[in-house]
C-alpha cells in the first residue's frame, strides 16, 4: 500500500507484544472474504500502515519527539481491542461487557505494554485517550480524515477489488495543519478530502454493508450470543480475546447443537437469503436504532419466526445503526477562522443525504423458508411500500 515502511525502533517491542501479534489472525473485514475471496488481509497489517500514515502526519505538523511516539505508538494501538472478525460481535460485547473495541485501558494498562511504553516515557493512560479519541492530538487516528480511514479505504479496496476506495493520502498529508492546538485541514486539501469521503459513501454497500457479509456476520453473532447464554458476560470475555480460528473452532465443538448448526452454515457457506431488506422509509420508527437493538432484533425473530411457522434459528433480524454525518473543519486560507467543510464543499451534504438512503434493515431466513418468513415479516412490521428511490437501490 505505503512502499517500505520504517518502524521506530523504540515501537518494536510493541510490534512484537502478543496483543499486536494477535492481530495477524484478525480478518480486517470480517466475512467480506465470502464475498470477496481475496479479503484475506488482516488488522495487523492495517495497524502497520496507519502508524505509517500517523508518521508522516506527525512529521508534516512539526509534532515534537515525544508527541511523534504517542501518536505513531497509538496508532499502531488502536486496534487491539477487537473481537474476532472485527467488529462481527462488537455489539454483543457492548452489550454484555459495556465497552467497545476502543476500550482498551486494560489491554494495555494490565499488560506488559505499559511497561514498555513507560520505557520510552511515554504515559500508558496518555496512548489509551489517544485510542478512545479525547486526547487533543486523537483526530489524527479518530477523526472523519484520520489515517485510519486512510489506509483501510486503500487496503480493503485493493484486497477486494472494488475501484471506489481511491483515497488521495499524500495529498491529505500534506494539506493537514495545526491551528491553534487542533489538527484541520488546508482549502488545499479540500478535494482530497471529498475524494475520501466519496469512497466512504461507495464503500459502505459495496463492501461494509454488502447484505452477505451482514447476513455471514448475524449468523455468526447469533451462534456467539447462543454459545454466550450461560454465562454472557465471562463467556463473551473469553470469546472477545480470541482470534477468527479459535473462534470459529469453539463454536464448531459447542456442546450446543444449534450453535454448532449455525456455525457449520458459516463455515461451508450455507448462508441464510434475504426475505426483507428495507430502507428507512419503509419502516416505521419502532424498527430504527436505539441502544437496546440488539435485543429487539432477537425478540423480532423470534416473533417473525412462529408467525411463519418456521423455528426460531431459521430468522435473523439485522438493524444496523444508522450512518454518523460526515463533518471535517477546514482551515480557510487568508483568514484565520475555521468553517466546516460542508460550508466549503457542498458535496459533503449530498455524500451524507446519501448515506442515509443506504440503511438498510434486513429479515434474513434460509432459501427453503424465504417466502414464509417474507410474509410473516410484512404483516409483523407493517412494511411501507417502497419509494421510487428505494427500487433504484
């Protein structure tokens, strides 16, 4: 992606600690690779490339030496705390444990990695503010411009072949200023910054929210939530540390035969079809995101599924959160204030309209009982009739 790329050599013990190397074993884009087969990368690699890209932003704003190392150090970081297949059972985690992949003051405050970021004097608590985005200099790798976004735009859309995550890194390098403490973007800069969240918007149903990777991913969470029922919290805790194969493998062996059916789909690709995928203007508003989704998805199946007649394994429900509004200052040349970047480029505003007619929820059902379910589904969620740019999606 980036050419060669040079490592500090006071961050190559952290490259080398079990919680980076761990990360070889994580796919970066979950079950994308049963739609793209060459989505095979992981986050390690992706970890590398945005400490790269975190280098040189760091180096083209003059950051002194030690806020150099907390920066290239936390993104190196930042992805230590995801599950298996990244985020496939991020919600479930939340759900059961209260926290997120950017919650990692265990990880690395209760491990050796603070010992060896204590080495190089820097403060272990300062990398986790960095990871969780409320450190001052945290928009560098947590932000709608970040580096992250940089190279995994790049990243996935090379390993899956799709051409619409063409991202313009140098150029966003280098129109990035420090203005007054906080990192903005140059009117340089602004095109390139269009360019990137062009590809966000393509990427997302393309690759993010291809309904087979969201259909691969319920299965797979929901085999995690049965397997999880005795004991939700410590079972989640053990499950969450572990990387895609042993993963997969503890649900294959489950002493739980739903689970293990559930997970033998997965693993032959037996997928389940859709029944229903609705945009949001053909549900109502008791089917949009709310923090208790997760439970409403399960009660929903379980109501859809009796109503088909049909076992309860056999239907999936999929409400996904709703695209965040893209925003990104920028530094106006000749003045000194700062506007938004929608102020400057009104495309920002088509890009996130946009967004938002790509949510989709999906009722999910295997081929033999797709019609029943379909039914079932309609007359349980009251399903609007599509608008005219729904049928063009």
């Amino acid at each position: 992606m980036h050419g060669y790329i040079q490592v500090e050599p006071e961050l190559l013990p952290l490259v080398d600690s079990p919680e980076v190397q761990r990360l070889r074993y994580i796919r970066q884009l979950g079950f994308s690779f049963l739609v793209y087969p060459g989505a095979h990368h992981t986050r390690f690699e992706h970890s590398l490339g945005a400490m790269h890209l975190a280098s040189l932003m760091s180096g083209q704003i003059g950051l002194r030496r030690e806020d150099h190392l907390l920066v290239t150090a936390a993104a190196l970081l930042h992805d230590i705390g995801h599950g298996p297949f990244s985020h496939a059972i991020e919600g479930i985690a939340s759900e059961a444990l209260g926290r997120s992949h950017t919650d990692v003051r265990d990880l690395i405050t209760k491990s050796r990695l603070a010992d060896e970021l204590e080495r190089i004097d820097l403060d272990p608590l300062e990398v986790c503010m960095m990871i969780e985005g409320t450190h001052q200099l945290a928009s560098i790798i947590h932000g709608d411009l970040d580096v992250d976004r940089m190279d995994y735009l790049l990243r996935d859309a090379h390993y899956t072949g799709v051409p619409y995550g063409t991202v313009d890194a140098g150029r966003l390098i280098r129109a990035t200023r420090l203005f007054e403490g906080e990192i903005v973007l140059h009117e340089s800069g602004v095109q390139a910054a269009e360019s990137l969240l062009i590809a966000r918007t393509l990427m997302r149903p393309a690759v993010y929210y291809h309904h087979v990777s969201r259909i691969a991913e319920k299965i797979f969470s929901t085999a995690v939530y049965e397997q999880s029922r005795a004991d939700p919290a410590g079972i989640i805790e053990q499950m969450i540390r572990m990387d895609d194969a042993a993963c997969i493998q503890t649900l294959l062996n489950s002493d739980r035969s739903d689970v293990r059916h559930l997970a033998e789909d997965l693993y032959y690709r037996r997928l389940f079809k859709r029944s229903l995928y609705l945009g949001k203007d053909e549900v109502s508003s008791s089917l949009r995101p709310s923090e208790d989704s997760h439970a409403r998805e399960r009660d929903l199946a379980v109501r859809i599924a009796e109503r088909a007649g049909v076992m309860p394994r056999e239907v999936l429900v999929d409400i996904p959160a709703f695209p965040r509004d893209m925003f990104m200052k920028v530094q106006v040349q000749d003045r000194d204030s700062l506007l938004p970047l929608e102020d400057v480029s009104p495309l920002v505003t088509t890009l996130n309209e946009t967004r938002q007619t790509q949510w989709r929820v999906g009722v999910y059902a295997p081929e033999h009982a797709v019609s029943e379910v379909r039914k079932a589904a309609r007359e349980l969620l009251h399903v609007r009739p599509p608008t005219r740019q729904d049928r063009l999606l």
